[in-house]
C-alpha cells in the first residue's frame, strides 16, 4: 500500500496575548487570593467562636455534675447519720441482743476468713 502525505493546515492558531492581559491576570489572582484569605479568617473566626461555645458549654455540664455529686454527698451523710443514730438507739434499748449479734458475725468472719 502507498502511503499518501498530506499537508494539514488544520492547526489550532494561538490567539496572541494583548498587552493588558498579563495585568488582568494578574490583578485577578491577586483577588482571588485576598478571597481565600478572608475565607480562611472567616472560617478561624467561626472555629473560634464554636470552641468557646463548646467550652462553655462543657464548663456548665461539669458544673452541674459537681453539684449533683456534692448534693448526693450530703444525702449519703445525712443517711449514714440517721443509721448511727438508729443503731445507737437500738444498742441501748437492747444491749445484751447487740452484743450477742456482735459475737455472732465476728465468729462467722473469724469461721470464713479460716476456711481461705
């Protein structure tokens, strides 16, 4: 087969850049750039403002944990008062009864701490 060669013409031509191009260019890269600097700022500033809020947010939360675990605190005290209290009362109303359960549960303690 013959390989035939032909000329083509058909070459995209480059349109020459006029002289203000290059300024043009330029001056919008230079916006683009103030753009994404001022995004950027922006998105610190709102980063910033979400932490404080989350900050805050979190220093309340603690807050009202520690004041639920002092009032319970309190709550367990007052408990445990009232069963010295009741636990008194019922040494001296019967005192021979409290000695005998004393006995009795250092003696089960005494039998199971053996048995190890």
């Amino acid at each position: 087969m013959a390989q035939t060669a032909t000329k083509s013409n058909d070459t995209p031509k480059v349109a020459e850049p006029l002289p203000g191009d290059g300024q043009a260019l330029s001056d919008q890269i230079k916006t683009l750039r103030a753009d994404v600097a001022s995004l950027a700022e922006l998105v610190g500033d709102i980063g910033k403002r979400r932490g404080a809020e989350y900050k805050a947010a979190g220093e309340a939360k603690a807050q009202e944990v520690r004041d639920r675990g002092e009032e319970a605190l309190r709550d367990a005290g007052k408990r445990v008062a009232e069963l010295e209290n009741n636990a008194r009362g019922q040494i001296q109303a019967n005192p021979f009864q409290a000695i005998g359960l004393a006995a009795a549960v250092g003696f089960l303690i005494g039998y199971v701490g053996s048995r190890r």
